[in-house]
C-alpha cells in the first residue's frame, strides 16, 4: 500500500458540485489501495473576499487577527470535502494545519514552515481515515498563535506533510493539465511538459509561473519529494517535477518555457554617490523592513557627478513600504531621489540545456527586437535569461520568445491546452 498526498487548489473545490467531485477522486485513489492524505485550499475566491471584509472594518488589520480570519477558508473547505468523502462511504478526519502538526516560525502572513509533526495524521490512517488538512496556515512555534504561509501557501503544506509522512508522491491538483511551456492563457499552443527538473521548476516559479509556488518546489527538491502536476478536471496524466538523472538530462530539451510576471514594480534610486557601502546601505533599509527584492541593475557611474542610479524590481504589495523606508534613509545615504513605475513586467526564457548551447541570448533578443519590445533591465542565471519591460508588452514578448525557441505545438498534430476552473490555481 502507498501513500499518496493530494493537493486541491480553490478552483478544484470552489463549489459543492466540485466538491463532491473532488470526493470522488479521492476515494477512487483510496480504493486502489493507497493510503491517501489531503491539503485544500480555500473555495474559490474566499481568501480575498475575506480580504476584503477585513479592509471594511479596518483600514489595516492587525497580522495576528487576520491570519485568524483568512485561515477559516481552509477549514470551511476541509470539513466539507470530509463531509463528501464520508457521504461516499469511507472514514475522513479534518485537521487544521496546527492539528496536523505543521509548525511555523511566528511571522503573520508569510510564515515559514520550521517543523512538521503529523502524529495525529499518521494515528488517522492507521485507522483506516482519509486525512484531510487545511492548507496554507499553521501555528508558531513561539507564540503559540495561528500563522498563514502566503498565497500559494497550501503547495507548500502539501509537500511538507509529504515529506514528513514519506509518502511515495505529491499531486498537486490545478486547473490545468500540468506545467506547460508558457501560461495558455496567453500561448494557446504552449506545450505540456511530460517531466522537468526541480531546477528549471524553481527558476519558472521564481520568474512568476503560477503553476506552483516557489516555496513548495524548493521543499521538494530538498526532500526529494516527487510532485505530480495534473488537472481535477480530467483524468490525464500530468507533469512530473523531479530529479533528473544525468541521463534523462541528454534528452531533456533545450529550453523548459517562457514565464512572465506583472505583479512586480520598478524602483530606481537615482543620485547614489558612487563609493563603497552606499549599496549595502540601501539593501540594507530594505532587507530590514523585510523586502524581498527580484532583479537588480545599477549603472555606469556619471565621471562628472561621482554617482549612479539603481534600480531593482520589488513586489508591488511592498512597493510604498519599500519606497517610505528609503524615504526615511535618504539623508543618511546621500541619495537624490526615487523613481517608482508600476507598469513594468518580466519574461524569462528558463532551460537547463542553454549553459552549453551557444547562442541562446542572441536568439531571445533578436525575438524581442522582432515583436517590438523594449528592454529595461536584464538579469540571468546558469539556466534562465530574464527582462523587464513594459507591461503591455508582456504578452506580445512571451508568445515571440514561445515561437522563436520552437515551443508551439503542431495544431494537427498535438491537443491545444485546456484551462478548466480559470485561475491557474
């Protein structure tokens, strides 16, 4: 008998009709002789419905009550499914993610996962249960209080109670039918991918493929967790993200996809004087007031002045709280001013092959010069070219990079990708 975890995204279990459906799946896994644990996320759009009511209340929230607040979406949705999977015949037990063991540090709203101990969800299969658990939050290790992981939170959860249960494989159930070579939303003829690396799985999630969170593949590749990436709507068979032998890798394509991200902003630094530490004094301002920064370009120094600008793309959820910490070191550092534009975005070409494949980079600018896109910045990797550039140009950018590197499937030959619930989730 194998253990399986299964992971059902908010489109999956946005009604009762899915719901039951969603009951059906599991049972049938579970009647095959496995062992099966559950993690759901909210229904449908509830997380941000009770966003919503708490900004109506209070202009802002304060942490710990809202994590009490948006963590109740998850419980609506676990103890409905085990309602369903018990009207289907079998035993279910629903945990919330403190019962299930997941242990977090104490920060609200972005906790990370610090332990997991899933006794009472070991002592429920043991007896026969299907174990349901409510994703996305857990209880902090100090504070004792409940904690949310972020959105995307529930992967997260799913791979970790996999890891600590040593299951045989993690599915993550979305509304796609896997990892495809571009969003289809935007590339009708984006290629579903049959397996890929936790590597390249990283840099696309990093580069803003929604398809799985950055946190949940990094958990993964450190247990060496396998993840199954299949749909809810449909029986077909999904990507697998895993470890690639050295020999599958010869046959591993080139390029693994085109991802893009308009949920970043652009803030530039301008007049920084050009001498040691004036750098580190800025990243320090921010990585105090705990900002995750993405891609960072400064340029040349000015010989006249004796300063440079620099710019670095930030979330635009934290674009004011990064914005009023430089403000409030302007004088320290000596800069002369901060520039902010919310109308950027970032397409990144992502493949383990380009490392030893020369001219990848001249291919990726060529097809932006052809679709008439400006560049703003650019940052790279071992395995991934990335740009900014304006919004607006993002979806014309990703489809040439997708057609230059011979992504497209062959419409008379290949199934064009389905997108069932619409939110990718």
């Amino acid at each position: 008998m194998g253990l399986v975890v299964q992971k059902y995204g908010g489109s999956s279990v946005a009604d009762a009709e899915r719901i039951k459906r969603v009951a059906e799946r599991i049972v049938a896994t579970r009647k095959a002789g496995n062992d099966v644990v559950v993690v759901v996320s909210a229904m449908g759009d509830t997380t941000d419905e009770l966003l919503d009511l708490a900004k109506q209340v209070a202009i802002l929230p304060p942490p710990r009550e809202l994590d009490m607040l948006l963590t109740s979406g998850e419980r609506i949705s676990m103890a409905l499914l085990a309602m369903a999977v018990a009207n289907l015949g079998l035993q279910a037990r629903s945990f919330t993610g403190s019962q299930a063991g997941v242990v977090t540090d104490s920060t609200h709203g972005r906790a990370r996962i610090i332990d997991v101990t899933p006794g009472r969800i070991r002592s429920a299969l043991d007896e026969g249960s299907v174990a349901i658990v409510a994703g996305f939050q857990g209880v902090s290790q100090d504070t004792k209080d409940i904690t949310t992981l972020g959105r995307g939170g529930s992967d997260t959860t799913a791979v970790a109670l996999a890891a600590a249960l040593g299951a045989d494989i993690c599915e993550i159930y979305t509304d796609v039918d896997g990892v495809f070579t571009a969003d289809p939303r935007i590339v009708p003829t984006a290629r579903k991918i049959q397996k890929i690396a936790y590597e390249e799985m990283l840099e696309l999630a990093a580069s803003g493929a929604k398809i799985l969170h950055l946190r949940c593949v990094e958990y993964a590749r450190r247990s060496n967790m396998p993840i199954h990436v299949r749909s809810s709507f449909s029986q077909h068979e999904g990507t697998y993200v895993t470890r690639i032998t050295p020999e599958e890798a010869v046959e591993q394509p080139i390029i693994a996809g085109v991802a893009h991200d308009v949920s970043e902003a652009k803030i530039t630094v301008v007049g920084v004087p050009d001498k040691p530490g004036e750098a580190a004094a800025i990243f320090r301002v921010l990585a105090d007031a705990e900002i995750n920064l993405d891609m960072i370009v400064q340029n040349v120094s000015a010989a006249s002045t004796g300063r440079t600008d620099i710019s670095f793309t930030v979330p635009i959820a934290d674009g004011q709280t990064a914005l009023t910490a430089l403000a409030k070191a302007k004088a320290s550092i000596g800069f002369d001013s901060t520039l902010y534009d919310e109308h950027v975005g970032k397409v990144s070409l992502v493949g383990a092959g380009m490392k030893s494949h020369p001219g990848v980079s001249a291919q990726f600018f060529e097809a932006l010069a052809e679709a008439g896109v400006n560049v703003e910045v650019i940052s790279t990797s071992e395995i991934r070219i990335s740009v900014v550039c304006r919004d607006s140009d993002v979806p014309a950018a990703v489809r040439a990079l997708h057609t230059k590197f011979d992504l497209d499937i062959d419409p008379d030959d290949d199934a064009a990708a389905v997108v069932y619930g619409g939110t990718g989730r």
